[in-house]
C-alpha cells in the first residue's frame, strides 16, 4: 500500500486495527470526490498531501474547493462536502473516532446523518515524516535487517512501514480486537 493510505497507528508503530482499511477508505472517497491522487509533489507545498488539504479547507468552511474541477460546476455542493466530510471523519488520527464500515455506507446512502462535531483532525502524513525526521535523529544508525523484520512490529523502522516491506518481505503485525 503507497504512503498516504495507511492509518497512523499502521504507519507509525505497524500495529493493525480493525479500523486501519477505514482511514485507507476515506482517502479513497477524498480522492474520488476531489479528482487527484493524495500525494502530487508538483503541486505547491501546500496543496501536495490532499488530506492535508481537505483539513485545511474544512477548518475554513471551504471543502467546495476541492470538488473535482472536471465536473465544471455539475454537482450537487451539498452531497459533494458531505462525502468529503465522510472521508474525513474516516481517516481522524484515533482508530477509535472512525466510524464503522456499516455506519460510512449508511452516511454515504443518507440513511444516517453526518454528525460535523465529531469530525477531528485525520493522521496527516507530515505528522508522520516529522515523527520519522525526529526519530531518525535520535537514531542515526536505524537499520532494519531480516533476521529482526520477523521478529515483530516493535523492530520495525518508519521507512519499513512507509512501504509496507522489509528485506525480509513481510513482517509481523499485531492486531487490536479493541478497535
């Protein structure tokens, strides 16, 4: 999985929830609803992480912004912001705020209202990379190797879990039933 759709708590300590395949699904519906990909390196600094983007834009009252310009203005505003409310309340940093699978389909189809107060900041990747640029630091010489890739999550580097491999191959993870 590419570096933007994996849920902090995977991308940070590997640690998988049962809540982790919503946060990659509500960078999906950001995605579908603005017409871009989540990372574009050509874009200013600003606009590169779209969920970085959409927060801001939320913050501002602004998400009609990020509506696909394709569509040329052919849609319905309301339902566009409501989707890209969705996503964001998909992808917010705790596992435990995100909402089911069951509940984003009911929200999607308008069986349920969107409850805009439970919407906090998402696990934004900057959040991330400064973690990795300051865990580094303090780590200069962090390697990971084969022989540690097996033995758990905990062994596991930021650039590891960045791409979702190891030299090993795969690595272990563990699974929070709590969540």
């Amino acid at each position: 999985m590419a570096r933007g759709y994996l849920a902090p708590e995977y991308a940070i300590r590997g640690q998988l929830t049962r809540k982790a395949d919503i946060y990659s699904f509500g960078v999906l519906l950001v995605e579908i609803v603005s017409g871009r990909c989540n990372t574009n390196t050509r874009l200013p600094i600003e606009e590169q992480y779209l969920l970085e983007r959409t927060w801001e834009l939320y913050e501002r009252r602004e998400l009609v912004v990020l509506v696909d310009t394709a569509l040329n203005g052919d849609f319905d505003v309301e339902e566009a912001c409501k989707f890209l409310k969705i996503g964001l309340l998909c992808t917010q940093d705790a596992p435990k705020l995100r909402p089911s699978m069951s509940t984003v389909v009911k929200m999607l189809s308008g069986k349920i209202d969107l409850d805009d107060n439970k919407i906090t900041k998402p696990g934004l990747i900057s959040d991330f990379m400064d973690l990795k640029v300051r865990g580094a630091q303090k780590k200069p010489d962090a390697t990971i190797t084969s022989s540690n890739a097996s033995s758990g999550s905990d062994n596991l580097d930021n650039s590891a879990l960045l791409s979702g491999t190891t030299s090993a191959g795969t690595f272990t993870t563990l699974y929070d039933r709590s969540i």
